[in-house]
C-alpha cells in the first residue's frame, strides 16, 4: 500500500468523522477535539477554486516574481500551479516542479527524518546529546549534560537568537560553527525560547551520527525515497545542478532583482533543503496521515505538539504561539489546530505551508524572493476560506509590515554621510596585522591599492576600509543577515606605533566583538 493512502485505523476513524454534519461531529469527538464550527459541504472544494485568483493578486500587490503552490485533501493532491517567472537565463516560468530553496521549512521536513529514526529506534526525542556528539558543549557544562534532541529542536537550551548565524555569514563550515557555539551566553534552560538555525542543526548532526551517516544522505533514504520526492535534497550543490530552479530575488526599490545565491549547507537541517511543490505535497499527505506507514505516530506527534511557548499573548484577547520539534503549533479562530512554518531567506527566498489535521487539508507556498508576506499571505487566506468560507481580512497588509525589518540595513552609520569634519585617519602601519577573537575567529588589516582591506573568515572575505573619523574607519558588508546597505564601524584602538585591538560593530557577541592584535 502506497503513502498516499490514509493507513492507520484510528486516523481513518477520525477522517470518516470530518464528513458528518456539524452537529454529529460535535457529538462524536471529545471536547478537546470539537471545532468551533461547521465547514460546510463543498466549502474545501471552493477555497481550491479561488486560489488563482488569491494567489494572483498578492503577486501582484507584493511584486514577487515567482510562486508556486499545492494543495493536498483527504490523502489527494488537489491543486498544483507555477505562477510567474523564475529568472535566471530565459527567465522562463515557474511550475510545480520548479525546484526552490525552502529556508527554514528544513526544519519541518528535518524533523520527520529525525521522527524516523525514533521510529527506528535509533534515537529518541529525549536522547542526551552528550551520549550522541561528546564533543558539542554548551557554556554551562551543566546544561550541556541534560541537553537532548528535543531541547534543540524545539529551541529550548538557552542559546540566543539565531546563534551561529554571523559565523555562517563570515563563510565558516557547520562543524567550526556548533564547537565555538560554547562560547555562546546562554538564557535559562528549558524555561526560555530563542529560535536558534545552529542549536536545531546540532541536533540534527548527532542524528545522523547515530544513523552512521551524514544528514543529507540520511534525509535521502529516510523520507525523500520512500515519498518519491525526487526532485528534493538537502545539498545546495543538488539545487545548483537544477536546470529548472527558482533564482532568488531581493527587494530593489518598487521591484525585485536577481543578486545573490544563498549557500545554506552548514545549516542544512535547519535551512538547506530545495524541493518542489509537487514533491512537498507527498510529505504533506504523509504528515497528514499521522506518518502513514513511514513514521509511527509515537514518534511523529511530539513533533506536531506543543513543546516550547514560542509566543507569548501581550492582551487578554491574544492567542499564544507554540512551538513542537522543527513545527509552528497553533489554534485558528476556529479552534482548530493549524500546523505551520515560514522559511525567509533575505537573499531571495519565502515559503510557507499549513495544515489542518481535523479537515485534512495542507497548502505549501513557495516564492524566489526576499521575503514580504507574500507566502503566509496565500496560505491565510485559503485556510481562512477552507475554514469559514471566506477570507477573513487583507493578510498581505498585515503580514507585509511584519516583514518590513528585513529590508533594514543595519549599523550606526548605514544610510549616513561621510563626516565632513572627520579626524585625520591614522598612518596605515597603525592598523595593518592580524587579529584574534575568540568566537569569530583571525582577521587581517592590509594594505591594497593605496588603501585599508580588512580580511574575515575562513575564505577570506575582502572588505575595503574607508576612512570615517580618525581612528574608526567604516566598510560596507551585506549577507543573509545583514540587508544591502548595511555598514559596520571598524575602530582601532592603542597608544603605542601599532593599534593593539580592533573593535567591529557589526559583528556581536555579548556586544561589539573586540580583536586582539597577534
């Protein structure tokens, strides 16, 4: 029997009981399980029906070049479509197996990996991550001997906010990036959330350890086999061979253009995945299905539950966030459960998809742009449709402002003028020599050109230096978390012929990072 098909008895029950009238429904289910209303008969079926038009005027309003779309029903795929263009040479159009980088909709898709080898026996959610990585530490030894799989994919262990990410925008590869998360300041344990791409990529790698494989491989055989997601990997140089893929865009002006590719591998778990809409569909069946004959529900439904409070109510009327491991868990205005993530990279990507189990229904979106709203745009309203028949509000107008901070340089003097007044910059052999930082690493002063370049990360990157008020000198630097325009302050600092330490604003750790001169 196929994956496709609804195969455990219970969900099955439970599917039969979704087609009764209201007012059975409400008589059937346990109270914890009773909608706060009737979806009328053909109701899905409408919602499929005005998704052309949904999708077409968000488009529109938001300007994203290219989108794609699914819908999958009671175990079916109902709706497929490719709107718009994918860029690149010929710039020929988007369809459903038009292949995109899905961001952080990895976390989703890893996390059924991973509920495959609890259903393996593998591991399990609650596996100590010292038992399975000895060498990841955490700053409290501590917590890092109570940290588990779980902790890390639900964002509970205490690290930061996106911790990792500036040494992955400086080019270093995933196993420099999780030994230096140590020197990471932690917020109390299990009691604190913080979404951190390097924490659940941990625990995705200690998974794959314990599986004696790496995560791209073990993704491969794990889900994407079994499901026919043929066109779907978590290895971006799988992506890049695609002849037909979606070229990120980022927002320029009233429009958008191709500039940048995202590399994602060091935080493939976390956002590496490239699919399709096609083939994200099958997984969806397949998580609609309680794991269908792929993953037990045991290991599948502390996934989809709550774990971690992602967002907490600021008014009596507010619906709190939640968050299960690598899965958005919350409750529609109806009272039914909505499954869910976003993925945004701001080099040109944004994606979404939601499910609802009680009328077994999922859309998955997926954009070639720089992340405006667009994508949970469409997938809100034709939940909002499927659900109450009819959509609710303009999604796109609210959603579009909570994406607006993606498109803010960051740094003191982004968007300001060179002082006219400036202090005279020091001699070059001042600053020129290496400086050390714990957690970011070497960087280099040097002279090229009759100027200043400063050298950061692994590769190295190299970014002039441009004289701003004497010994503070400025360079541009723009990556995954830093928009275009962004600027950072470089200051030098010391009293005797050569600078003794270098301090950049724009990379933080517990404030701006201070260098040491070798």
């Amino acid at each position: 029997m196929s994956f496709h098909t609804l195969t455990r008895r219970r969900f099955l029950a439970t599917a039969s009981l979704a087609a009764l009238p209201g007012s059975v429904l409400a008589q059937e289910l346990p109270p914890s399980r009773t909608p706060g209303n009737e979806v009328q008969a053909g109701q899905v079926e409408k919602a499929i029906g005005a998704l052309d038009k949904i999708v077409e005027d968000i488009k529109a309003r938001s300007g994203v070049p290219g989108i794609a779309v699914a819908v999958v029903h009671q175990g079916e795929t109902v709706y497929t479509k490719g709107f718009g263009d994918r860029g690149g040479e010929g710039n020929q159009t988007i369809n459903a197996d038009t292949v995109f980088q899905v961001a952080s909709l990895s976390k989703s898709v890893g996390a059924t990996v991973v509920a495959r080898q609890v259903s393996r026996g593998v591991v399990s959610w609650d596996s100590r991550m010292r038992d399975l990585l000895p060498w990841f530490n955490l700053s409290d030894p501590t917590i890092t001997d109570l940290l588990t799989i779980g902790d890390l994919y639900s964002h509970r262990s205490g690290l930061p906010s996106h911790a990792g990410d500036d040494l992955d925008d400086l080019g270093f590869d995933r196993q420099t990036i999780l030994e230096r998360l140590r020197l990471q300041p932690l917020s109390p344990f299990r009691t604190s959330y913080a979404y951190t791409n390097f924490g659940l990529t941990a625990a995705a790698e200690a998974v794959a350890t314990a599986s004696g494989s790496d995560w791209a491989a073990l993704s491969e055989e794990a889900i994407f086999q079994p499901l026919g997601m043929t066109r779907t990997s978590a290895r971006f140089d799988d992506f890049i061979a695609r002849d037909n893929r979606a070229i990120p865009h980022i927002k320029r002006g009233d429009g958008f253009k191709e500039m940048y590719q995202r590399q994602p591998d060091a935080q493939s778990p976390a956002g590496g995945v490239s699919s399709t809409v096609n083939d994200l569909a099958e997984w969806m069946k397949m998580v609609l299905a309680d794991g269908a004959d792929l993953i037990s529900p045991q290991a599948l439904q502390p996934a989809i539950s709550p774990q971690s409070f992602s967002s907490r109510p600021h008014t009596p009327d507010e619906r709190g966030g939640f968050y299960g491991y690598g899965f958005n868990v919350g409750t529609s205005p109806t009272g039914r459960v909505v499954i869910s993530h976003s993925g945004a990279f701001a080099l040109g990507a944004a994606t979404y998809f939601a499910l609802v189990p009680s009328l077994e229904v999922g859309i998955v979106v997926l954009t070639n742009a720089t992340p405006v709203g667009a994508a949970e745009s469409i997938g809100a309203s034709f939940t909002d449709m499927v659900q109450v028949g009819r959509v609710t509000r303009d999604w796109f107008s609210g959603y579009e402002r909570l994406f607006q901070g993606f498109h803010v340089p960051i740094g003191v003097t982004a968007g300001e003028a060179f002082p006219t007044a400036a202090a005279p910059a020091p001699e070059p052999s001042y600053c020129v020599g290496r400086y050390g930082h714990p957690y970011f690493g070497t960087v280099e002063v040097r002279e090229e050109n009759d100027g200043l370049i400063l050298l950061a990360g692994p590769a190295p990157m190299k970014l002039p230096l441009l004289p701003w008020d004497g010994a503070t000198m400025v360079f541009d630097f723009v990556s995954e978390n830093a928009g275009e325009g962004s600027r950072s302050m470089a200051t030098f600092s010391g009293a005797s012929e050569q600078a003794d330490s270098l301090e950049i604003e724009i990379f933080v750790l517990d404030g701006p990072a201070r260098f040491e001169r070798y």
